[in-house]
C-alpha cells in the first residue's frame, strides 16, 4: 500500500543560530533564538491519527496511524518529500504513541498497554510483535546506553516509568509526582494537590471581580510524557501538567539515583521535587523532546502550538509559536496543529507530528489544514531550514 504526500509551505523563515552564552545564560549554554517567522513543509498529512515520531540516520521519518482497522500501520516518510511507504503494521484496536529505534534497527511502538517490535520492511510490512505488556498508559521511549528501554505512563496520569531489558520484562523504576495525592478520598472523589485545566476546553466565567471555573472540563493530570536521554545519561522527563521538565540522575547500571520519598503521601518511589530541571510556562503542554548536539532540549508544546527549547545553561527560548488569526484571534490555524512529537535530524532539520487535538491554543481544532473534518486527520512537518 502506498499514499502520496502533501507537500505545502506557510510563511516566511529565518535561521536560528546555536553559539555563544545568551544574556542570563551560564557559560558554554547553546544560544537559540527565537524564529517567529519560521516556515514548516507539510511532508506527509493522512486520514489515520498521527502522534509519534522517531528517524533514521539516512532522513526518513517514521510515524504510526492511529485507529486503523483491521490494523495501523507504520509509515516511512522522506523528510525531503516524496512517497510514503507502509514499513510495518500493529494489530488494531490501536492507538500508537512514542517509537523509537534500537541500536539493531529494529523499531519499538508504545501501544496502550504494550509496546511492540519489529524490523521495519517496505517490501513485505512484517505484523509487530509484542515486546514488553503490563505497562499502562505507554507513551514515551527511549533506550539508554546499555540498551534496556524506557518507558513513560503518558496516560492515566499516576507518573510511573518503567525499564525492560532485553527480555521484554517491564520494572517500575519511578514516578514523577503527580498532580494530587489520595488523601481524603470519599469514593475515589478527593486528594491534595492541584487541577491543572485547559481553557478550552474548561472555561472559566470572566467578570470584572474574577476569573473563577465555570465547569469541571479541560484536566489535564499527564506528568510523564516524552523521554529522552542526556549525553550525561541522565533520563529526561517531560511534564505536560506542570510544564516542566525533570532531569532523573541513574547510574552505569540504569538504577535510579535521583532522591525520592520526600512527600510520604505518594508512593515511595516518587521523585523529590528537586528532581526538576526546569519549569517554565513555554513549556505548559510540553509533550515529545529531543535533543541537539549541544544538549538544548527540543520541545513539542502542544497546548500552545508552539516549539520551545531547553538550553544548556537553563534558559527557556519559544523558538516558535503560532500567530493568531487577525479576525477570529485564534491560534488553531497552523502551521502548528497540537504538535506531539519533534526529532532532530542530520543537519539540523526539525520535523514535527502534529495530532491536531482540540485543547487550548488548538481549540476549536478546525482550522488548519488538517482535522476530523477534513480529509486528513493529521500530519507531518518539518522547518524548511536548518536550525543549526
């Protein structure tokens, strides 16, 4: 099965530069700056849900559908442009989030409970096959130097990561604080904490005395998200409800070294607070990370339809973010559509998916050129220009 590719540009670009220490900025931190006029290539839009995003080292991107029936497959898709190629196929109901490649070239998918494997193959799509089960909520993965592979619970908002070997055996290393605590539960109803919400689609009832909730909608409870590791091979974790970003210090054998049992009302293996590299509300929404070959942390901050990066030195740069619509002043018009997953390629051109989910920044998510009432539901960006 094959699909053709859209191709499709939006407005002006200008280069970034990495360099010298920015003002504020330590010494040796990588400069970035901002690109507000940035233009992104359309490579590949498709009727299937698209969240996820790894590469090749020869510039191919790889992204799973999401929803297909009676399976979703993997597409390979040349960064540069040209024909998109089913690769691989998981079994359907699925609903694929973060992937990434082994040092062998075969290619891991998170899958709800599961993640699945297989070797990518454009001739024959091999069916995946079960990897590691028994991790719900899998979303964001990410191999470390001694080739076991993390795991992020992206979904259900309990904070938990976990490590399987090569034996495919998940182990919960951690959690990432979340959000509120089970304290003073009556019928599951209660806890200590906060409720982070989206507007939209919670809405809050503005007067000239307040801004107070006017419903319950708009929650957003995922502290575990993208994964991604440091040269230091430290585990980077971003935090979507908190925007923030944690640094999980591991030793040479993987196991966890950063302090953990400081608040007694979670579980014991919940990390300090002081495990936080950085909070920052550029990165409220931040969902997949890469990194660049200075070490700055490339961000996909979906709630704001935006990119943000990490520096070195601590800094937080929006490098770009989508300007609102002169009439309706929305920002749900592109070329940002919720972006979820950015990799880094050779060169430095950034590529991005876009899910195009209807909370905040993308709400309504009608505009653009992908959507649920559009032919395509999703799709795949990319700068056309390096960022370094």
């Amino acid at each position: 099965m094959r699909r053709s590719l859209v191709l499709l540009t939006t407005m002006a670009a200008a280069a970034v530069t990495l360099g010298g220490a920015a003002v504020g900025e330590k010494p040796g931190g990588g400069q970035v700056v901002p690109n507000p006029d940035a233009q992104f290539a359309t490579v590949f839009a498709n009727p299937l849900g698209l969240e996820g995003l790894t590469s090749d080292q020869h510039g191919n991107l790889y992204s799973p559908g999401r929803g297909g029936n009676p399976s979703c497959p993997v597409f390979k898709v040349p960064s540069q442009g040209g024909e998109a190629k089913i690769v691989g196929t998981l079994p359907s109901p699925c609903s694929p989030a973060g992937l990434t490649f082994d040092s062998a070239g075969r290619l891991y998918v998170a899958n709800a409970d599961k993640v699945y494997a297989f070797t990518p193959d454009e001739q024959q799509p091999p069916a995946a096959e079960v990897f590691a089960s028994g991790v719900p909520g899998a979303n964001g993965v990410a191999f470390d130097r001694r080739g076991d592979l993390w795991i992020s619970d992206g979904t259900t908002g309990q904070g938990r990561v976990w490590r399987a070997g090569q034996d495919g055996v998940p182990t919960e290393v951690f959690r990432v604080q979340p959000i509120a605590n089970e304290v003073n539960l009556v019928d599951g109803v209660g806890g200590v904490g906060r409720d982070v919400r989206a507007l939209p689609p919670g809405t809050v009832t503005i007067t000239p005395t307040g801004r107070a909730a006017a419903n319950t909608e708009g929650s957003q409870h995922l502290v575990a998200n993208g994964l991604a590791f440091a040269k230091d091979g430290s585990l980077l974790v971003a935090d979507t409800a908190r925007g923030a970003l944690w640094r999980v210090s591991l030793d040479s054998k993987g196991n966890l070294r950063s302090a953990t049992g400081c608040d007694t009302t979670f579980t014991p293996n919940t990390l300090c607070l002081d495990n936080i590299k950085v909070a920052h509300p550029y990165l409220e929404g931040a969902d997949g990370i890469t990194l660049d070959q200075r070490g700055n942390v490339w961000v996909a901050v979906n709630e704001r339809n935006s990119v943000a990066v990490v520096t070195t030195g601590g800094k937080v740069v929006e490098y770009f973010r989508n300007g609102p619509d002169p009439a309706s002043r929305l920002r749900n018009t592109g070329p940002l559509e919720f972006p979820t997953s950015p990799v880094l390629l050779p060169g430095g051109k950034l590529c991005l998916a876009h899910s195009d989910g209807g909370r905040r920044d993308n709400f309504p998510p009608t505009g653009g050129e992908v959507g649920a009432d559009k032919p395509n539901r999703a799709k795949l960006s990319c700068l056309t220009e390096a960022v370094s």
